[in-house]
C-alpha cells in the first residue's frame, strides 16, 4: 500500500519548479476533474502536489523550450 501526502504549492524557478524530494524516483501526471496533480514516488510513499494554471504554463514553457515545429515530410 503506498502512502500518499499532498504537498503545498510550487515555487516557479528559472530552469523549473521548486518543492521536490530528494531522491525521487518517478515523475507522472494525473488529472481529475478538478485538479491536475504531479505526482512524485519513492519506494511505496506518494506526494501530490497540485498545479495551478501558472504552473502549468511554467512547465509546458520549460519543456517546450524552443522548439519548433517539425519540417513537413518531403515528397
């Protein structure tokens, strides 16, 4: 059975969010009808660490970096 703990707010960071546990070792998404969770596990204990919007955003600008869209495939 896995503990699970859920954690206050992000800090946003320049290169990504503050409040994670050391040694974590597996990062996922979940979302309900009301909330989008990251949810981060070690072992058999579970934080949940609900985002807001801005959160979100900070996140999808992180990964998406710059980006671009691929070239159209060539005929």
């Amino acid at each position: 059975m896995s503990l699970s703990t859920v954690m206050p707010g992000f800090s946003h960071a320049e290169k990504g969010l503050t409040r994670f546990p050391p040694n974590v070792e597996q990062i996922s998404v979940e979302r309900s009808s009301t909330t989008t969770w990251l949810i981060t596990r070690r072992n058999d204990v579970e934080l949940r660490f609900p985002l807001d919007e801005g959160d979100r955003r900070h996140l999808a600008a992180l990964l998406l970096g710059d980006l671009t869209p691929a070239p159209p495939p060539q005929s």
